[in-house]
C-alpha cells in the first residue's frame, strides 16, 4: 500500500496540505529548530559552564568544538545512510540519541563527559539533518509545493538559532544546567509524534553493497579536516602539526576520491558535482554560513566585552534578525516560484555585503538604532533570502534515492565552510591584536576581522552571480522554442484551411 505522503500520493499545488502533511513538516522543522537553537544556546553557557566545573578556556572551547566535530565530519555518512538504511529509521534513531546525549549534557559533572555528550549530540545531528531534509524532497513533489515546505523548514534553522540566543540569556540566569536539558522534552515530543505521522520509507534494495571504504576514509577526512581548522587558532596556522595535518587530509580525500570512482555504490557520487547550479549551491553555502557565524561570533564579543551588554542584551540586539527571517517563512515558497533561486540568492549576498560592510562603522559609543540595527535587518533580510534557496537549488533534480546524499552533502558545506572561515577570522583578529588592551586597540583588531567577513560574502555573491547568466541562456532557450512552437501551429493551422477550401 502506498502512504498518502509519498511523492506519487502527494498532493497537486493546487490541493490543501492535510493535517498529516503540516504533521510531519512540523516534526521535521522541530529536528532542525533544537539544532540551531543547541548551537546558539550553548555559547552563552560557557563561562557559568567553566565557573561550574573549573574548566580552562582550551576545555571550555571544545564544547563548542566537540559538537561542531561530530556534527561537521559524519554528515557524508548520515546523508548516505539515510539513502540506504530508510530516511524514516535513521531520522528517528539519531532523534532519540539527542534527547539521550541532551538529558546527559545536564547532568553531567565533569568537563570530559560535557565535552563527550556534544560530540554525541554532534553526532546525531549528522543523522537528522541530511534525513530530514531527503523526507522533505521526497515527500513534497518538486515545484512549489516544495519551494513552500523547504522555506518554512530552512526558516525554523534561523528561527531556533535566534531563539537559543535569547532563551540561554534567560536560562543561563537560573542554570547553566537547563540549557543543556531543555533539547532533551522537546525531542521526545517530537520523535513520539515522528513515530506516528513520518511516513515509513523503504530501504534502498538496488544497491550493490555499502561502500565501507568510502565511508571510512569520508568521514575520517572530515573528521580530520574539521579538527584541524578548529586547533590550527590555538596552536598556530603555520605550526608543522597543523601543516601535516593538511597534508594528512589532502591525501585522504585523493584516495576517497579514487575509491568513490570505482566504488559500484558510492558514498556520493560525483557526478552529481558536474552540475552548475549543484556547485554554485555547495559553495554559497559555505560562504553564507562561514560568513555568519564568523560576524556573530565576533559581533557577540564586541556587545559583550567592550560595550558591556548583558547575555540577554546582546541576544535582543540580534533578534530583528531572526524575526525578519520568520517572518517572511511563509511567503518565501511564492517568491521563490516567482523569481527563481539564482536571482534571490544573489539578491541575498547582495544585502549581506552592505549589512556587514555597514558595521564596520561601529564604535565604542554606538547609536543602536542608526548603527547596529540596518547592519541587523539587512542580514536578516539576507537569511531569508538565501538559505532557502540554497537548500532549493541543491535538491532540485535530484533522484529521489540520492536526495539524502545532497542533503548530507549541503549541510557538510554548510558546517566545514563556518569551521574553515570562523579560523580564519579568528586568526586575522589574533594577529592584529597588539600589546595595548586598551578598548580601542581591541576594537581595530576586530575591524581586519569584519573586513574578511566583508570578503568572504563579497565571494559568495561572485560565484553564484555566474548562475544569472545559465538562467538567462536557458529562459533564452525556452522562449525560442516557444516561438517556433506557435509558428508551426500556424503553418499547420493555415494548411487545414487550405485544405478545407480546396
């Protein structure tokens, strides 16, 4: 029997979603939320964390980085799971796993175990991610129907990272503790309700075998290339073990390479990358993203240790950026039928550069309402622009059985692409800093700092601004075949009259 959730029962545009279809986007978007909202929260946390456990600000840093290394380096092996083992399976298995690993996370009393309950929590976000996102693509028939429900899920992403921000201001005042353990509720609501309306998914029978190599050496890269990035601040960019480790990754991903051409049942088959727009999405995801979470990483800094804001302050500051992002969720499938994922998404990093090129007029007195908050809602504005046409465009034409191994693929752009960048910066600040802590001298360091975030965005619109010209040959292309569409139904129309007069 076929569910009435699969695409060759899903309804037309023109059909209402029932109740089962708002169901699952719903179980769908709480995944992705709790995600977000982990990330943001945990930030906040961390000097009560360390107080707490007397943690060193080394430990401290990897429990930001424990759940960014779990989270960066399995995503390739979670999407392709997700393929072959049933999205349905893998999505509710490593839903059930976050619940575990976050009720952990609160009861914890040792840095050790904090740091081993990230990486767990990493981990299973690896899983969710790539399998709900491959739900969504196969639930929802490609078109506007999608265009809709991918906008309202990419949207609950921003939403829930804005919301941690907020909530870990306000949490953080009573326990450190609860911000570990409020993912942990939400989760089982949500896996209970998954159990009930996510339709079940059959494995993939066709495939030849399970590409064990592919796997291992995949995950071992990225596993490698996201620890590296993440120690190369610490322990110096130009230091031999950074450089090996490099080199280490250079020549893992060769061999993955080589094993992934011959391998009957690829990981991810790279075929998929002969494709512009696949590409132009991979690569504005990472400059998005790196982008972003590069500027609120330092923007967060500069509210707090030079301005003097509250947690909870700070975390107001940021919220127009958020709300404007949620709000504009339900109209993003329409304008997105109207005008095509190239333009918005260029449109997006147009915004991002002026929004981020604007706060470099920050000082140490800033005005609010005439300084920081146009910088907030171009930004905001920007989100909501890109993030889910990038997540449109890289699933588009996709087969449904490779719909996990894109998402797997996107989102390990998404998280390599803030490790790498958020280094860099990092490192640009560190080497501009000089000896005066004075609050202006730690300010100008900051500025090289914002300016690479200016770049990396400035970048990001370059590459997928090459995507206009592909959309303008192939509208070009259709209007020609049109055109002589209706001129040999007038040639045929004519030689009927012809014929009907003779």
């Amino acid at each position: 029997m076929t569910s009435p959730l699969t695409p060759s029962a899903a309804p037309s545009p023109t059909v209402r979603w029932t109740p089962r279809l708002w169901g699952t986007l719903l179980v769908l978007c709480a995944a992705m939320f709790l995600d977000a909202l982990d990330v943001s929260m945990v930030g906040v946390a961390l000097p009560s964390i360390g107080s707490e456990l007397d943690l060193s600000t080394s430990t401290l840093q990897w429990i930001v980085s424990g759940y960014i290394l779990g989270y960066g380096g399995l995503l390739l092996l979670g999407g392709r799971a997700a393929d072959l083992l049933g999205r349905r399976q893998v999505f509710l298995v490593a839903l059930g796993v976050f619940a575990l690993a976050s009720l952990l996370g609160g009861l914890v009393d040792s840095g050790p175990l904090l740091i081993a309950s990230r990486f767990i929590k990493g981990l299973s976000a690896a899983f969710t991610a790539p399998a709900g996102l491959s739900i969504i693509t196969t639930t929802f028939p490609e078109g506007p129907l999608r265009n809709r429900a991918l906008s309202i899920y990419v949207t609950c992403a921003a939403t829930g990272f804005s919301m941690g921000l907020v909530l870990s201001g306000l949490l953080t005042e009573a326990s450190w503790r609860l911000t570990m353990l409020l993912p942990a509720p939400i989760a089982v609501i949500a896996l209970i309700a998954g159990l009930k309306l996510i339709p079940r998914s059959e494995r993939d029978r066709t495939h030849r075998g399970y590409d064990i190599p592919g796997a291992i050496l995949g995950t071992a890269s990225m596993l490698l290339l996201v620890f590296t990035v993440v120690q190369a601040p610490e322990v110096g960019w130009a230091t031999a073990r950074t450089l090996l480790s490099f080199l280490a990754v250079a020549v893992l991903l060769t061999v993955f390479v080589r094993v992934e051409r011959r391998s009957p049942s690829p990981l991810i088959r790279l075929g998929v990358l002969r494709s512009g727009n696949q590409i132009r999405a991979q690569l504005g995801a990472m400059a998005f993203f790196g982008s972003y979470v590069s500027f609120q990483f330092l923007v967060t800094i500069y509210m707090q240790s030079l301005l003097g804001w509250s947690a909870l302050h700070t975390a107001l500051a940021f919220l127009p950026a958020g709300a404007l992002v949620a709000l504009s969720s339900t109209k993003m499938g329409a304008i997105v039928d109207r005008f095509g994922t190239p333009r918005l998404i260029v449109a997006g990093f147009a915004l991002m550069v002026v929004g981020y090129a604007l706060f470099l007029r920050v000082d140490l007195n800033p005005v609010y309402a005439a300084v920081i908050l146009p910088s907030m809602l171009l930004i905001g504005a920007a989100c909501a622009l890109v993030f889910p046409s990038l997540n449109i465009q890289a699933t588009n034409g996709v087969d449904d059985h490779e719909q996990g191994m894109v998402s797997g693929l996107l989102n390990t752009s998404v998280q390599v692409g803030g490790a790498i960048f958020l280094a860099i910066v990092t490192a640009v600040v560190t080497a501009n800093t000089s000896e005066s802590s004075s609050p202006q001298a730690v300010l100008d360091s900051y500025r090289p700092g914002l300016a690479v975030i200016t770049a990396i965005a400035v970048a990001g619109l370059l590459i997928t601004a090459t995507g206009l010209r592909g959309q303008h040959t192939r509208q070009t292309t259709i209007l020609v075949a049109k055109s002589e569409d209706v001129r040999d139904d007038e040639r045929q129309r004519e030689d009927e009259r012809v014929a009907a007069r003779d």
